[in-house]
C-alpha cells in the first residue's frame, strides 16, 4: 500500500524565505519516515482529502538549525493526522 500526502499550503511564520525549502524538504522526509514507520489512523488513511489539519504551535529556540525545525514540524503534523509520536 502506498500513501500520497500534499500539503496544498503551509504557513510558516517567522521562517526566512531563503530557509523555507529546507524547512520545507525535511518536513517532507520526517513526516514521510513517521508515516511509513507509525502508519495512519484508519479514518485518514480512508480520507480522500483533509480540508485542514492544524498541527498546532512548535516553539524552536533562537538559532535553530531547519532540520530540528522541520523535524518538530513534522512530528506536530502527523500527531494532527492520528498518529502518536
């Protein structure tokens, strides 16, 4: 069974826009690694689409590298889809 996730939209305030995509790109691989790993609740995995998904705030200290970002990104997205990590 494969799964496809798009995000259509992510807000990230306070993020330079020259780190966006390596935010973005380690979002992608955590939250890829958390669902191959956890799996999907069944009603996501049923979902064709989910309008909205709030993951909540992630607090990150000053001078944060983007992969802790994005790994604490990830993992606030994916408890906002079921799972338990």
């Amino acid at each position: 069974m494969s799964t496809h996730i798009h995000i259509e939209r992510l807000v990230l305030e306070g993020i330079q826009v020259d780190r966006a995509g390596n935010v973005q790109r380690g979002l992608e691989r955590e939250l890829a690694r958390l669902v191959r790993e956890g799996g999907l609740v069944p009603e996501v995995r049923r979902s064709t689409a989910l309008p909205e998904l709030r993951a909540g705030s992630v607090a990150v200290g000053r001078g944060a590298q983007g992969a802790r970002f994005a790994t604490r990104l990830a993992s606030a997205v994916y408890r906002g889809l079921g799972g338990h990590k």
